[in-house]
C-alpha cells in the first residue's frame, strides 16, 4: 500500500497460508495481514457470481496463488495471486444483488484495489446478439427497483411519494395488462397487478456529504475500460465450438454495447426479455452486474463488466440444443478469455485507490 512505512511481521502459519475472520469488527491481527498483502498492493479486484465461473479460471495455468494464498472474511474468501504477471485478488461473490453489493463493497475496502473486473455468464435481451458473445455494456441499471402502482391508478398519476422525491415516473413502467394473452383484435384488459415504475437507485458517493444521495439508474463502467474493450472487439477471438461436433452457428464475438441490466431475478421468460429490450435496449441479463457497477460508482473505482451470453432468456425450448446447459462452459470460456486480455492490458501506472483500512 502507498506510503505504509511499517513492515509487520506476521507468524509463517498465517503468512504461508491463510486467515479467517468471522467477526463483525476487524481484529487487530487480521488488520495486520491485511496491511502486509496491501503493501504489495494495488491489484486488480476480480469477482464472479458462482463456483463454476470461479473454478474455470483458478484451473487454468496463468493464475498462480500469492504467497499469502487467501483471507476469509464476511463468509467470503479472497483469494490472492497473480494472472500472467499481474496481481489480482479474486472473489465468488454469490448470486444476486445483495451478494454482490456486499462483496465488492468488502473487495474495495478491505484491500488496495486500483480496478474491478467483473466476468460470468448472462441471459440475453438483444436480438442483434447470439450465443457465445461477450457483450460489454457501457451501462448497467438496477431493473428490480419498483413502485408497484395500486390498481385503478394509470400513467398519469402521482406516486405515493413522488412529490417528496423518494420516486419517479422517468424511467417508465411495465403494465401487466398488455401482456393478458386474450385478445383477438391487439387490444388489451387492465390487469390487478396494475404497473410497475422502474426506480433509480440511491447512493452515497465516498467522497460526497454524509447521508447525502446521488440516484442513479444507469450507472457507468469505467471511460478508459471501455475503450481498451472497443479496441480489442477485433481483437480477441472467442471459441464457437464445444468439441468436434456441437458448434454455435454463428461465431461468438466481442461486443460492446450500450446497456445491460441485472435483478435478483432469474429471467427465464421471453415476453419480459422482450420488454426490457424495448423499454431500455440492454442486451445482456443478469443477477449482479449493476450492483457492483453502483458500489464502483459509489466508491469511484475503475470498473468493467463483461458477460458471456449463455441462454436466450426464455425463448426456445428448455431442451433445445441452444439452452444453457448446453453452451454454459462454452460462454463462460468465452468470457475468461477477454478477461485475460483486458488484464493484460491493464497497466499498473493507472490510478488507483488506496484501502481503507490504509488508516489503521
């Protein structure tokens, strides 16, 4: 860590191997280990959502373990290490939007992090995008945030709260009842679940006023980030093939695109895909993404996400030979693959952020 001055001596079973802290407040000697990995700091945070897209890339030859191999903390293990001859801690963050909040809000302030990188696999929204493809978004928004309007209340009226700020009507809504299927002539019947309003989330920047909020909805990825991805879009080529006889009929690409939009909602469903389509143009889908994308935002550090497209969100048969069981390590090779170009690309002069536990 920049300017830490002091060389703690740490005993080698803690040194060599590992530590857990299960507390809620730090305690004096992880607090110690922490400023010994800190101080060969900054790295490259790297989060996943689950075991399968952590372990594909812990297997491969250019990740090798530091000599401090992991710390455990909050339920979480960060691993340390190196990719290539880079630094990177890597985490599972877990699925949906409160695992991955809480992890990336413990990567960036446990640890000296100068960029997240956030990989996995998506559902995909955009049918302009196919199986295999690694889409980058340029924003991500949070499309689980609702006001549930009662019923008997249309487009035009007030929300509860809206005059004192706490809701909007500016991002649109979704109406239950245009999606009744009973209709012969294109017209549609209100519907008791009535409309949702899609909400900007509150967040608290780290270097803003206490318990003063910005509301976000489309929250950026990093500006340089996202250049080095567009240039590497041709770049980069991904695999369309599973073995010698179970090829994609398209050949995956590097995409980068305009929006994503994540939930803690599994989306399995080809009218709602559609509609988040129409109503915001994301292309990928997923559980995680905008979370670490608001944290990033909120702690300002640099951060990317990018998302293999596994499964079309709903359309085609659970069986067919284009689900997700079938082309799931296939996107998610994919995905590590342009991982490990952007973290070579990555220079280490870029500006980073110190930990906060820089202090202690």
């Amino acid at each position: 860590m920049r300017g830490l001055g002091v060389l703690f001596v740490v005993s080698l079973v803690i040194f060599c191997c590992n530590f857990d802290s299960s507390d809620a407040e730090l305690s004096k000697s992880l607090l110690k280990l922490l400023k010994k990995v800190n101080k060969d700091g900054p790295y490259i945070g790297v989060l996943t959502p689950s075991f399968f897209e952590l372990n594909s890339l812990l297997e491969l030859p250019s990740f090798s373990p530091g000599e401090i191999k992991y710390i455990d903390h909050a339920g979480r293990r960060f691993r340390i290490g190196h990719i290539d001859s880079k630094k990177v801690i890597l985490a599972m963050t877990g699925k949906g939007m409160m695992n991955a909040a809480a992890t990336a809000m413990s990567l960036m302030t446990l640890f000296h992090i100068s960029h997240v990188l956030h990989y996995g696999i998506a559902g995909n929204a955009d049918p302009e995008l196919n199986i295999g493809d690694v889409a980058i978004p340029q924003h991500w928004a949070h499309t689980g945030l609702w006001n549930w309007q009662k019923y008997g209340a249309g487009p035009d009226a007030e929300l509860p709260l809206e005059s004192e700020g706490d809701f909007t009507r500016d991002y649109g809504f979704l109406n239950f009842g245009k999606f009744n299927n009973i209709s012969d002539d294109d017209d549609y019947l209100e519907n008791y679940l009535n409309n949702v309003w899609y909400q900007p989330e509150e967040t608290y920047p780290v270097d803003g006023t206490p318990e003063s909020c910005d509301r976000v909805f489309w929250a950026p990825v990093d500006r340089s980030l996202f250049e080095l991805s567009k240039k590497l879009e041709e770049e980069v080529k991904l695999d369309g093939c599973l073995n010698a006889t179970t090829c994609l009929p398209n050949t995956p690409k590097v995409v980068t695109t305009k929006r994503g939009s994540s939930a803690s909602i599994y989306l399995d469903n080809a009218a709602y895909k559609s509609f988040l389509n129409s109503q915001f143009q994301v292309g990928p889908v997923d559980m995680e993404s905008a979370a670490i994308s608001l944290i990033s935002h909120q702690m300002k550090m640099p951060y990317l996400a990018l998302r293999a497209l596994s499964d079309q969100a709903g359309e085609g048969d659970d069986d067919n030979s284009y689900g997700i069981n079938t082309f799931k390590p296939l996107a998610c090779a994919n995905a590590i693959k342009f991982l490990m170009e952007i973290i070579k690309k990555i220079e280490a002069s870029m500006d980073s952020s110190e930990s906060m536990v820089s202090s202690f």
